[in-house]
C-alpha cells in the first residue's frame, strides 16, 4: 500500500483519487480552494469518458444527471442550412459501447466527489495550495503554501493548465493563450420557445466564430457558449460580458440562431489556452495529470474525457508495491502521451479547418461534410469515442 498526494480537487484530481484508491492505496486530496466545488457550465461526454466513469464506479451516478443527446448537428451559422448531422442513437451506441451525454460540469463534479468521500483511504483537505515539491529516493513531500510539508510515495499534480507542479517540473511557463474568446451563459429551459428546444448539440460555424448550444442540468436548463477568434492576447476567466456586448460579437449570425443568442443573460467570457504537447509528465515520484500535463482547447469535446482516461490508467499502473512507482509513473506517462498530445493537436486544427473558416475555404468544408456517410463520421471519430481501454495497463 502506497500514499498518494494528489495537488488538486477538481475533476481530474478526485477521479485519480478514486483511481488510486481502489486498488488499496491511502490517498491525500490538496485543494488550493475554501471548498470542493467546480466552476464552469457545460460539458460533453463521449461513450470514452463513460468507460472510463464505470470504472471508477460511478458511471451510473453521472448518467442519471445526463441529458443523453440524439445527435451532433453541423450548421452553417450564416446562411442558417444544416450541413451534416451525426446520429448518436442506435448504431453509434451499439458501436461505441455508451451514448453521448451533456452534463452540467458540476453534474459530473459531484458524483466524483460523493464517491470520494465515500471511500476509505481519501482525505479530501480543503485550503491546502501545494506550491513545491521536494524527493529523495524513497518519497517525495509536497510544501504546502502555509509551510506545511506532506510526505508520501508519490504526487499527482492534478492543479490545472496553470499547475504550480508542472511549473516545477517542466518549468514552461505561461500556458499558450490562443486568441479566442468565448462566452458562456446557462438559461432556464422554460425561457426557450419550444421550438428551439432540440435535443442537440448544435454548433453553427461562422467565418473567425461559432456558437453552441445544448441542454443540460436533465434538461432543465440549455447551455450556450459562444466563441470569437478575436486574436485576444490576456487570459482571462469569468469575466462578467455585457450582453449587448455579446451580441455585437456576432453579427451575422443567422436568424434561427440569433434567437438563442439573444436568450442568454449574466454572460461570462474566458480567453481560451492551451499548451504544446509536453515531452515528459514525470520526474521520479511526481507526475502530471488532465490540465496539468495535456491541456487543450474546447474544440474536440475531450477535455475532462481525457482526465479521466489519464485516472483510470494510473490507477491500474498504480497497483503495485510503493518500491516501484518511479517505473510506474514512467510507464504511465508511456502510455497516455501518444493520445493525449494527438488529441491537443486536433483540437486546435478543428478551430482552425472545422468551426472558423471563411469563404471559399468555409464552402469547401461545407462540402466536405456533406459527402460523408454516418458510417465515414463514425469512423473519423473512432479514435476517439471508440477507445475503451486508454493505452496498455488500464483495468476493467
């Protein structure tokens, strides 16, 4: 049995806990907030992030949170026409083993973290901001920021794109900001016209922008995130965005959608980061995690589905005595680094070729889209929404 500390309490951080501590470990939670919460809106759930929540145990508890939705819907955001859609009933279920859900980011928290404090062996400590780290051969201790000093087997830095962890331990920097700004906005489901209440994730791709809605919250509530390639240099997040403001972003943004725009109220806009794909994620006991090691931009949907691929694999890696867990945290980082760095990289290039285009390239994409079969959509995202094993190593 090994003591795990794992720097942060957000989504990739409890699920390792989770991960950890199945296979008999005792495991330290150090969040750096007053309270375990998760901010955000929105988030999307492939069949992948579904394998992966099972495994952890908690799969069930997250699905009856979940709106599951009936398709993904490509629109040409100024002329108003669907491009492609691609089902996510029957076929795409029976292929990919689990649908395809929105949730409410807290929706997927909380479970995570009923389960955390559910299982013996997880100390959940709030008010605990790892700023270092230091190790010898036989364990490594994370200083906390009050001086407090944490020694244990192994750290997880689970401490988001701006890990304090991976500071130490790769010492890159500021994460990439990527000129893009996005607002969001969560409105009550009873304030949308009945016709515009589709069970969808809908996006509609204009050229430097796009806009996407979907329900959530068990459909009690649609979510919409609106994004402008608008060469933004700061990061920001969460910044209150006057309405009017928002509107003005999106000008020629056809009448249909238009109309959910102009829904939204108490607006928030967060500058969009990323980082390249990191060549190591370990550095003898210490190893990275979600945000810390691999973030990337909202584009593919795989943000918190990669965090928790990157739990259940290190939780499996994990199963074994504390004297080899140098060679473990190796072999993890082996095995998810390959996916995790292809899936940053087509993040970026689906901003790049997919949602924001302009003319005669936007046509061409429309074109494009419009020639492929359920069966060439389910194909391209095969990769993705198809794995259910995450690399070598990871349990059933």
């Amino acid at each position: 049995m090994a003591k795990i500390l794992i720097a942060g309490g957000g989504v990739g951080g409890l699920a390792a806990a989770l991960a950890t501590a199945r296979h008999g470990h005792r495991v330290t939670v150090l969040e750096r907030r007053d309270s375990f919460t998760e901010l955000g809106a929105g988030i999307q759930l492939g069949p992948n992030a579904f394998h992966a929540l099972d495994r952890l145990g908690v799969g069930d508890a997250v699905r009856r949170r979940a709106v599951f939705i009936d398709e993904l819907r490509f629109m040409d955001g100024t002329t108003g026409r669907k491009v492609r859609s691609m089902p996510l009933t029957g076929a795409y279920r029976t292929r990919f083993g689990n649908p395809y859900a929105v949730v409410h980011r807290t929706c997927l928290y909380e479970p995570l973290l009923a389960a955390c404090r559910a299982t013996d062996g997880i100390e959940l400590r709030t008010d605990s901001p790892v700023v270092r780290y230091a190790q010898d051969t036989g364990s490594v201790t994370a200083v906390l920021a009050g001086g407090e000093r944490l020694t244990g087997d192994a750290l997880i830095g689970a401490d988001g794109i701006r890990s304090t962890v991976r500071g130490q331990l790769l010492g890159d920097g500021d994460p990439r900001v990527s000129g893009h700004t996005i607002y969001r906005s969560v409105i009550p489901m009873a304030k949308v016209p009945e016709d515009l209440r589709w069970n969808t994730v809908t996006l509609w791709a204009g050229p430097k922008w796009h806009f996407v809605h979907y329900p959530v919250g068990g459909g009690e509530f649609l979510n919409l995130a609106a994004t402008r390639d608008d060469g933004a240099t700061e990061a920001v997040a969460g910044l209150p965005a006057d309405r009017d403001r928002v509107l003005a972003e999106f000008p020629d943004l056809g009448s249909t959608a238009r109309r959910l725009l102009e829904l939204g109220e108490n607006w928030k806009s967060w500058v969009l980061c990323d980082r390249d794909p990191a060549d190591r994620w370990t550095d003898g006991r210490v190893a990275l995690l979600g945000d810390a090691a691999h973030p990337m931009l909202q584009y593919a949907a795989q943000g918190a589905c990669q965090a928790l691929e990157d739990a259940v694999v290190l939780g499996a890696l994990l199963d074994g005595p504390a004297a080899d867990v140098v060679q473990r945290l190796e072999k993890y980082h082996a095995v998810r680094h390959e996916r995790t760095a292809k899936t940053q990289l087509v993040a970026r290039e689906m901003g790049r070729q997919l949602y924001h285009p302009a003319g005669r390239a936007a046509r061409e994409r429309n074109a494009r889209l419009a020639a492929m079969t359920v069966d060439d959509l389910y194909d391209t995202v095969q990769w993705l929404h198809g794995e259910r094993d995450f690399g070598a190593g990871a349990d059933r």
